[in-house]
C-alpha cells in the first residue's frame, strides 16, 4: 500500500482532471485557507503532495516556503516534471511524462471542476490545469509562476511517519494522508511528525475520507468506486478503484474519525475540528441535484487540527 502509486502515476494524473469528488476536496480546501486569511509569508508543509498541485497552490498565494513531501518517487517525479516545465497546466504535465488522457475526457468546464485531489494522495487543481491563482483563497499571487516555483518551493521523498525536522512551519496540508496508515503505530507517529514540525499555534488541515459508506453507497458518478472490505489489523481495508481508463487499482484503511482525533490529541494539538465537505458552484456539467447526492453522503471531511 505504501508505494502503489509509484505504479499508477500517469492514472493519477489522469483521475486527477476528472474526478468529481476530487472538486469538491479542492472547493473544501480553498475555503478553509480562505477562512484563515490565506497563506502569504507563512512557512507550509503539504504532505502526500502526489504531482505537486496543492504545494505550488501555497507557493502561488504568496507563501514563504512551500514544501511537498510524498513517500512515493513516482509522485515526486512528476512534481519536479511540473516544476521543469513551469506552470503550463496539466495537458502540459501529460506531455512531459507520457500520461494519457482517456478519450473524451472532461471538457474545459468540466476539468475546472474536476481536477484536485485523490484518496491515494493530494492533488487538488482547482482550475483548468493548472493556472496560478489570483485574487482568492490564496491571497493575491502573482502569475509568473515558474519564478515562485523556483525561489520557494522544495520537494521530498519522505514517510510521513518519519519526517526530518524541516520546520518550524506555520501551516500544514494533509489531503488522503492519514488513510494511509497501515496501523494504529503508524496513525500516531503521523501526528506526531506534523506536531513536531508546526510552530505553537500553527494549523493542520486534513482531509479526511468518511467511514461507513460501504457497500451502502455508490460513488462511482464521482470518480471512484469501491470494491472490497477487508476486515485486518487496527482498521477495515477497502479496496478501491479510480474510474480511469483502464481504473487504476488502491486501497486504503477505513479509519474512524474518533481515531484520528485521538491521534492528533495524543500528539500535542491542542483543538481538534471538523468541517462538512463543500461543493463547487452547479454548472452545465455537473448541476444542482449531481452536488445534492453527493452533499447526502460525501466521500470526505475537512479536519482542522491548532499546535
């Protein structure tokens, strides 16, 4: 489970500018940087950063470093690829790594929507491709965006569970981190690898998939399906799918979100809290009752966690 994505990067990419479900992390997660008043001069950490979206976002709204941090070298690859060619977009990213998009992908609109995250790691693009951020939840970036990947952002190949000290940071980002760990063990040390490399009173922002939805509810309109439960060790397996052509094969644990909080509480955070997941605005593509269902039982939730 560790390394699966080090087989299924270009399917990443590619899950990644369609997945519906993948929008709605984004839209979560813009609100919440939102919320705190965006990121310009802050010091941020963006964990499971898979091709490097999230982290040139934090880079783009002003921030004073931004780091990416992902255990999988495919993943970190395909993020220096993106830095290499600057801020062209994700059809660019596909060209330079030899990723396929499925015939008749999303649309222009739909990719604007669809594009962001993913259960396996974080992603999120909250536009079509991956054009810099203006005036928004980022703050007001500039839009040279090869020089502020350049000066600011840095990329590692780390286990979450064991990160070096790197900080301290005053924000850290953790889209489909903890669903990653394999035991209980594991779920700690991540917390405590995050705590440790926050300043007092920084802020971690996790989101954080919903258990309990299998076999009872169908998210393959999303994006993803899943397929099995196994019931081992400290949390239920699921085995998982992202609707890719051909679909790319995941799996990741069913861990409550009471576990997670006792994580965070028993690695020194002082407040814990969770927030709904939001959904993007209803467009031609995907309309008001499409967001609706899916509002009824979402895939994740947004956890805020203060050092």
């Amino acid at each position: 489970m560790r390394f699966q994505y080090d087989s299924i990067g270009d399917r990443y990419v590619e899950s990644m500018t369609t997945a519906a479900f993948s929008a709605a992390d984004t839209h979560t997660l813009l609100g919440a940087l939102d919320a705190l008043g965006g990121v310009r001069g802050l010091d941020t950490l963006d964990l499971a950063c898979g091709y490097g979206y999230n982290t040139r976002l934090l880079a783009r709204g002003g921030a004073r470093r931004a780091v990416g941090v992902d255990i999988s070298e495919e993943m970190i690859r395909l993020a220096r690829a993106h830095g290499v060619i600057g801020g062209g977009g994700v059809g660019a990213l596909e060209a330079a790594v030899g990723a396929v998009r499925p015939a008749g992908g999303a649309s222009s609109g739909a990719a604007a929507e669809g594009a962001g995250t993913a259960l396996c790691g974080a992603a999120p693009t909250g536009a079509a491709g991956d054009a810099p951020a203006g005036d928004g939840p980022t703050g007001n970036a500039p839009t040279g965006a090869a020089s502020i990947e350049a000066g600011s952002i840095e990329y590692l190949v780390a286990d979450a569970a064991k990160l070096p000290q790197m900080g301290p940071f005053d924000l850290a980002t953790a889209v489909y981190l903890f669903n990653q760990a394999a035991d209980r063990s594991s779920l700690h040390a991540m917390f405590r690898s995050i705590r440790a490399n926050l300043r007092d009173g920084g802020r971690l922002l996790a989101i954080v998939p919903n258990a309990g939805a299998f076999p009872h509810v169908d998210w393959s309109p999303y994006g993803v399906r899943i397929v099995d439960r196994v019931q081992e060790g400290d949390a239920p397996l699921l085995k998982a799918q992202f609707l890719t052509q051909p679909p790319a094969d995941f799996e990741f644990r069913e861990w409550a979100h009471a576990d997670f909080a006792e994580a965070a509480v028993e690695a020194g955070f002082s407040t814990v809290g969770w927030q709904p997941n939001r959904t993007p605005p209803a467009d031609g593509v995907r309309d008001e009752a499409y967001w609706t269902a899916y509002r009824a039982w979402p895939i994740s939730s947004l956890m805020t966690c203060t050092a």
